[in-house]
C-alpha cells in the first residue's frame, strides 16, 4: 500500500480493492471495479458525487473514512487504519464462510445489525444484503428486479411494514423466517447444518 503513487494506481490493483471493499461490507460489489474506483474517490462535499448517490449508504461511508478525495493516500497509510482494515477483512472474511455451513448466516447478522437503520423501503432495494434478507424471507422472485422500481417498492411494502424493524424482537422472527427460507433454497444437496435461533446469535 504505502509504494503506491496514487489513489488511482492503489485502487487498480484487484487485490487492494476486494480487501477494502469486504472490510467494508461492499464484498457483493467487487465485480464492478470501474464503479467501486469511482465511488471510493467521490467529493462527499459535492451532492452529485457517486457515493452520495448510490443508494447504498456504505458507499459513502466508506468514502469519508478514507477520504481519497481530498487526502490521497495519507488515511489509508496511518498504522491504525491499516490495522481496522485488516480485522474488518478478516472478520467479513469470517461471517461468509459461516455460509458454508449455515445458508444465510452471514447475511442474517449483518441485517440484524442493520435493521433498525431502515428508514425506506428504497433502502432495502439498493442494499445487497437487505434486498436478499426482506426479498427471501418475504418469498419475493428474484425476477422482481426485472420489474420497474415502483413495482418493487410494492412488493415489499405490501408485504412488511417497515417500521417494524426498529423492534429487536420482530427482527429475530423475521431472520428466522428469512434462515429458513435459505436453508430451503440451499437444500438442493443434503446439509447436516442446522438454523441457528437468533437468540443464539447476540
């Protein structure tokens, strides 16, 4: 990291980028390299920037921890950060391959940790993880991402009411209807694992 020259020659190496992006939660977004380069190096101070566009809030978070806009390199290379991103990595690293044993665990716990966050049904839809958490455990198609965004928005909004993920009790019922569901898509091979309560979790 500290050889590079620039922000844009540290965000071209594929294996700087997938490490920032899963110590950041954004791992369901390293295939698109041109818009996570572009993102990572929006100007928070311009509301048209990417990052204060996408409707995924991690976007701009991770964007002003770095802040590549207006600070270079100078973050990225402080020993206390290299360190934070290293445990994020390890930790992102971790809750995925909890998936091999457990179908949807990894998704469950970062949705539990997000939930009462949710303030749109917007929110949902532009975030990876929610978006397969409310659309699996709903029993929502796939092929609604297919559809016009105001079809979407209903789908979900005639089906839960969103309000309702402020209630830590109503979130844990709700993951478990979204394991299950999981564990049901994933069952096309036999699996010993078995679905975790959510109690179990904290």
């Amino acid at each position: 990291v500290q050889s590079a020259t620039s922000v844009k020659q540290l965000l071209s190496n594929p294996v700087v980028l997938q490490v920032l992006l899963t110590a950041n939660g954004l791992a369901p977004q390293i295939p698109y390299t041109a818009l996570a380069q572009k993102a990572l190096q929006s100007d928070l101070t311009n509301p048209k920037s990417l990052a204060n566009t996408l409707t995924d809030p991690n976007w701009k978070t991770t964007a002003a921890l770095y802040n590549f806009a207006s600070q270079g390199l100078a973050v990225i290379q402080q020993p206390k950060v290299l360190s934070a991103l290293a445990n994020g990595y390890a930790e992102n690293t971790w809750l995925k391959s909890l998936d091999a044993t457990t179908p949807g665990l990894s998704y469950a716990l970062a949705f539990r940790k997000s939930a009462s966050t949710i303030t749109s049904v917007d929110q949902i839809l532009g975030d990876p993880v929610m978006r397969n958490v409310v659309t699996t455990a709903l029993g929502i198609p796939l092929q609604i991402a297919f559809q016009t965004l105001e079809a979407q928005e209903k789908a979900v909004s005639t089906r839960v009411d969103i309000t309702k993920f402020k209630d830590p009790k109503f979130v844990d019922t709700f993951l478990q209807r979204y394991m299950i569901a999981a564990a049901a898509a994933a069952a096309k091979t036999p699996s010993t694992s078995s679905t975790p309560s959510m109690v179990s979790l904290a």
